[in-house]
C-alpha cells in the first residue's frame, strides 16, 4: 500500500465567481481573484492510500463514509488517473494508476458553513491525488472540476481564476498574480457568524442566478473584466484604499445578485449587517479604508486589513459582538491569518 498526506488551505475571494457557463466542467462567467490563507486556522487535510487489496474507491469526511457518486469527485478521480497512464505510457509511473484509493479528509473548521471548505477540500484531495500517482504539472485545473474556487487553493499569495476560452475548459486555471511574501503586512480575520450548514449551496445558488439575474449577467459582462484590471494593480502596487474599496464593492454586489435572483438567496443576516455597518464606521472615523470585508455563501465575515490594525478590530468586534451574549447565532473571532501559500 502507498500512502500520502497534505494540507491545504482556504482561499477568500475579493472578486467573487458566482455563475457557470458550463456545469460539467465548472467553467466561469467570469474570472475571480483571491487570497490563499495561511494553515494555521483553517486547512483541509487528507489521505489518499492505494493499494492492489483494496476492492473499491471509498471516501470519508471528518469521519463520515461518503458516496462516491458525485460526478464531480469521479470527474477529478478520472483526469488524475488518465494523467498518470498517460505518464506510465510514457515509460514512467507504475501499476498503482489501476489501484483502488481510498480517501480520509477532514476540515479543522465548519464544513459547508460559507467557509470555502469546499475549496480547500477539492484542493488538497487533488494535490494528494496528484502525488500519490506521480502527477506533474498544473493541476488547478483538475481541482476546477472538483470545485470551482478550489482552483484557486493550488496556489499559495494572490491568485487569479481565468475564464479561458477552450470548450474542453483546458485554459480555465488558477494563476498566481503576486507571491505570498509580496504584501507581509496583510491579514485576514475570519469571523464566524454561524457554524451551522448553509441552507442554500453554492450550486444550486449559481444555477438560480445564472437563470434569473439581470443583475449578474450584467456584472460578469461589464463590471468584474473592468474590477480583474484594477484589483490587479492594486495589489502589485500594495494600493489598499483600491484594494478594500473594489473587495467591498464586491461583496455588496454578489449579495445583490443572488437579492435579485429569483426566488431571493439570502446568505447574510442581521449580524452580517451589522459587521459591514462596523467596518465602515471605522473606516470613516480615520478617514480612509483601514477595513475590508468580504462575505461568501454563508453570513460568515472575512476581513482584510493590515496587521497593525489586527489589535484594534479584535478590541471592537470583543466589545461589539462579546461571544458570551446571544446573538442569535454563534460569534466567534478567530485569529488572524496571512496571505500564505499551499
Ligand atoms: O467553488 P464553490 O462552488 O464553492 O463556489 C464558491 C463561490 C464563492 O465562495 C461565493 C465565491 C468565490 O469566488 O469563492
């Protein structure tokens, strides 16, 4: 039996992916970019075995055998293994490509709680995958088809998803924009609103917005290509006025779209609210963006800001939203994490 075991972290867009123009092969309406975590707070871990005894492929999660009937997880079993014959064809690798695997994987952190578990999980099950058969080269896009914001997990810093334009999606790949030693100062503060499973998933989600919102198609067209420009240079540049204004901008904007989706998805509640309505109080008291947040599928805030800011926005989330009171919900804060790499 061989056997391997990786880590692999989350990653919090500042320009969202919300919508496929292809469902299979997970391709994007539009391009996003994101920040890698480090793995001291929030990491998926898995372990892929193979071995010629072992009679079937079989997965579990944080403990808890799964079925290994999602398309996706057999898409992704599938490339890695065509990959690595196609590598033993060329005269290297060994029989293990026809072994059964079987994978463990868990999350230090709330699964499907708008958390992008989904990313790290995807990610780190491909990166185990690729070295268990000796895989070489990209594999954000093997990870694209587990899902799509894993993509991004591939690569450590700041990473970009591009949409590509290949109909086999083969150009559809994550791409590192600026390395994880580019902007030292920066930190991510994950506050965690509700650990509880959110009650509508990221697919089914997109599927209703790509159907129903005016509002995304007119985003995806006109909004992020013009956003991608600017983000981009802005973290070259270590502009963070720019930086938190457009990660703001479009946080706002996601949640707008699935408003306007049809029937409404609403992933924030009244202490998101709440969470925004701080930031920006504090960004107005000393004038210029010190703070910004970012909210995924879930009501779940992740904020941006610089590390001698961290102290500070400890203090007033503490006061404002002290984890012994009912909030409705559970608050807790977590530590903060740097930008960092797989
Ligand atoms: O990759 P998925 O299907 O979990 O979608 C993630 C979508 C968002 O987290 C809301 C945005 C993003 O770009 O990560």
């Amino acid at each position: 039996m061989i056997e391997v075991t990786c880590t692999a972290p989350i990653n919090i867009a500042v320009i969202k992916y919300w919508g496929k123009r292809d469902e299979k092969l997970i391709l994007p309406i539009n391009e996003s970019t994101s920040a890698t975590l480090d793995q001291s707070q929030l990491c998926a871990k898995t372990t892929v075995a193979a071995s010629p005894d072992f009679t079937s492929d079989q997965m579990w999660l944080n403990g808890q055998e799964q079925s290994m009937d999602s398309a996706r997880l057999q898409n992704v079993l599938k490339e890695i293994r065509r990959r690595a014959r196609k590598r033993k064809s060329d005269g290297s690798g060994e029989d293990r490509v026809n072994w059964h695997v079987h994978i463990c994987s868990e999350n230090n952190f709330p699964t499907a709680a708008g958390l992008a578990s989904s990313a790290a999980g995807l990610a780190c099950l491909v990166f185990s995958l690729s070295k268990l058969f000796e895989v070489e080269g990209d594999i954000s896009d093997v990870a694209r088809q587990g899902s799509g914001s894993a993509c991004r997990s591939i690569y450590g810093g700041f990473v970009e998803w591009t949409m590509g334009t290949e109909v086999d999606g083969s150009d559809s790949r994550a791409l590192q924009i600026a390395s994880e030693t580019h902007w030292p100062q920066m930190r991510v503060l994950i506050l965690v609103v509700s650990a509880k499973k959110k009650h509508v998933g990221s697919t089914t989600g997109m599927q209703t917005s790509v159907k129903t919102s005016q509002l995304l198609a007119h985003r995806a067209e006109k909004i992020v290509p013009e956003r991608m420009v600017e983000m981009r240079r802005a973290i070259k540049d270590k502009d963070f006025q720019t930086f938190a204004e457009i990660t703001m901008k479009d946080s706002n904007q996601l949640h707008a779209c699935c408003l306007d989706t049809y029937p409404p998805v609403t992933y924030m509640t009244d202490t998101s609210r709440d969470i925004v309505r701080l930031v920006h109080a504090v960004n107005n008291h000393y004038g210029e963006n010190k703070v910004a947040y970012t909210f995924d599928a879930g009501p779940n805030a992740c904020l941006y800001l610089m590390e001698d800011m961290v102290p500070t926005m400890l203090g007033l989330v503490q006061n404002f939203f002290p984890p012994e009171q009912d909030h409705g919900e559970a608050f807790l804060t977590g530590l903060p994490s740097k930008v960092s790499t797989p």
